[in-house]
C-alpha cells in the first residue's frame, strides 16, 4: 500500500512565511528557510514554497529564497507562484527545485502545462487549483468553481472540467486547495477533494483546513487524497509533524514513520 504523504506549504511574502485565513489578514510568521529545516528535520514528506506576493503583483518569484532553502533540505520540494514561462520553471529548477507549481498561468495558458510537462516531466508539474463552493450551475456543474490571482477573480472555469483537462495535458499532480476552508483549521473540503480524487488518476493534494490530525485522517481516507498539506496547524506551534504523523498511523493510515 502506498504510503500517504504530509506537505507542509510556507506562504512567503517579501521574504517572511506567512499565513492568513482565506487569502485575507495574513501575519508573518517566521523565517521560511528555518522553518523549512525545521520541518525537514522533523520528518515532513515534502514541502511546498509559495511565494504569494509575486503573481498578483506579476513580480519574479524570490530565487535567492528558494536557493537557500533548497540548500538545507533533502525531501521533494515544490515551488510556486508568478511562475509565466517554461523559462521561469527553468530558473526554480536549477535553483533547486524538484517540482513547480502553476496556477493562474495554466489557466490563462493551458500549453504552460503542455510546454512544462515535455520539457521537465509531468512529474515536475503541479496543477494549483483554488476552488470554491458557489453552488451547481450550467457553467459550473460541480458547484465548485476555480479562482485565480491569489483566489481573487472567479476563472469561470469548473474545477472537475479543469482537474480532468489538466491531467490530459500533462500534469503530473493536483494541489486542490479549498477558498472556503483555507486557514480556518476546520477541517477539509471533503466533498471537492473526493470529487477530484475519483475523477483522476494522479495524485490529489488536500489543502485548506487543516487543525488537528482527524482532519487529515479523513481526507486521505474519505477524501481520497493521497497526500494532506498543512500550514496553521504547526506554523502555530499546535502540533508537531511527529505528532501528526503518530495519530495518522495510530488511526491505520499509512505514513513513512522515521523514529
């Protein structure tokens, strides 16, 4: 059985982690690239790095973070965020990145992921989808709706249509994060994730939520998921990534335990 993986995401504005409660009233809280050490030497499975300053402002992504965090750990590491071109996927790369992550460039541009898939490997290529609840309509049969520019604009895009069309055009995972329930530490969106989880064959990363280990329990059991990402949940001290990862396999989910 493959194991479940834990993720833990660093929001990094101007150079400070950040974390707000639906894309609002974010507060800083911490040094990203300590943190990330932190959490690699707690055993997190993979981290992700978004820099959410640089895609509204349509700025360059912080390289010189990027570097010196991918310096200090030794796991998967995912980042995103006013990534444009296959140029700038280029650049996070060799800067030392294992994977990027697209959101509102691969909706303005769905070749983005076409282009990155051929030239890095889908396994390089995470879809960021930012969804919604907004009720089932003609345009949007799923009743979810995905959102782009930082969760700000409605794309008009379905996220079920969009999760299917970007696994046929080459992306390598899927990072659901729900608008709804993103910060509010009161558990997933278990509906859309699972949703997503049966309509596609590669992987699914539940993101939103998160505040105690039940919560990722259920959306890699009843959610289908096949990985939990958390932020608020340790950022805050509340709990450790052992501590997570001990509940996870007390409650018979599979986790890589290394202690």
């Amino acid at each position: 059985m493959l194991t479940k993986r834990l993720i833990v995401c660093l929001d990094v504005r101007e150079g400070k982690t950040t974390k707000g409660v639906k894309f609002q009233d974010n507060i800083d809280v911490g040094d990203p690239v300590e943190m990330a050490q932190r959490y690699y030497e707690e055993g997190v499975d993979e981290l992700v790095f978004y820099d959410i300053g640089a895609s509204p402002a349509k700025k360059d992504i912080l390289m010189d973070v990027v570097r010196r965090v991918a310096a200090r750990i030794f796991i998967p590491f995912a980042v995103g965020g006013g990534l444009r071109t296959t140029t700038d996927m280029r650049r996070v790369l060799l800067a030392g990145a294992d994977k990027v992550s697209i959101d509102t460039a691969a909706v303005r541009n769905p070749n983005l992921i076409v282009d990155g898939a051929a030239q890095f490997g889908s396994q390089c290529i995470v879809l960021g989808m930012q969804a919604k609840r907004v009720g089932r309509s003609e345009a949007v049969p799923s009743g979810y709706e995905v959102y782009v520019e930082g969760a700000r604009v409605a794309a008009g895009l379905d996220v079920l249509r969009w999760a299917r069309q970007a696994e046929a055009l080459g992306a390598g995972e899927i990072c659901l994060n729900s608008i709804d329930a993103d910060g509010t530490e009161g558990g997933y969106e278990l509906e859309v994730t699972r949703m997503i989880g049966e309509a596609v064959r590669i992987p699914v990363i539940a993101s939103g939520g998160a505040g105690e280990p039940e919560h990722l329990r259920q959306v890699l059991t009843e959610g289908k998921a096949d990985a939990a990402l958390i932020a608020s949940m340790v950022h805050f001290g509340k709990y450790s990534i052992p501590e997570i990862k001990r509940s996870l396999a007390r409650s018979g989910v599979p986790v890589r335990l290394t202690w």
